[in-house]
C-alpha cells in the first residue's frame, strides 16, 4: 500500500509509468530524478502522509525500498 502510493507519487513527478517503478529501483540514477523533483517528490510524501522528512534524512534514502522503509518507519512511530 505505502509502495504504491511512493510509486505513484514519483510516476506523477518525473513522467514515468508507475509499473516501471520497483523497490529496486534508485531514485537518483535509475529513475533520473533531479533536485527539483526530489523537493517535490518530498512535499508531495509529507503531505500525503502527514510527517515531515528533514533534509537531512534524504542523504541516506537512495532506492525506492529505502524510501518505502523511511515512511513505514516514521508512522510506526508516529503511532
């Protein structure tokens, strides 16, 4: 559920077809996602799921798995 939300967010973002999106996928190479993208991506992920992602965190967020984790992580916290 959380994948396919991330997915389809990223999919609206840079113009790609949601299934080409994997969990194996990087974000930066693979999925040729810039620095605007990703600031939109973010903003996009914040307010979909209610969370704040410091820039600081993204430093370690490479692969579409890392992200899905991130977000699981932080609302399993938030709970």
């Amino acid at each position: 559920m959380i994948f396919d939300m991330i997915r389809g967010i990223i999919a609206a973002q840079t113009s790609r077809e949601a299934h080409t999106i994997t969990m194996d996928s990087k974000i930066k190479q693979d999925l040729g996602v810039d620095s605007l993208q990703i600031f939109e991506i973010v903003m996009e992920l914040e307010d979909t799921f209610q969370l704040e992602i410091p820039t600081e965190d993204l430093d370690e967020i490479t692969h579409v798995s890392d992200l899905v984790g991130y977000i699981e992580s932080r609302r399993r916290n938030n709970e």
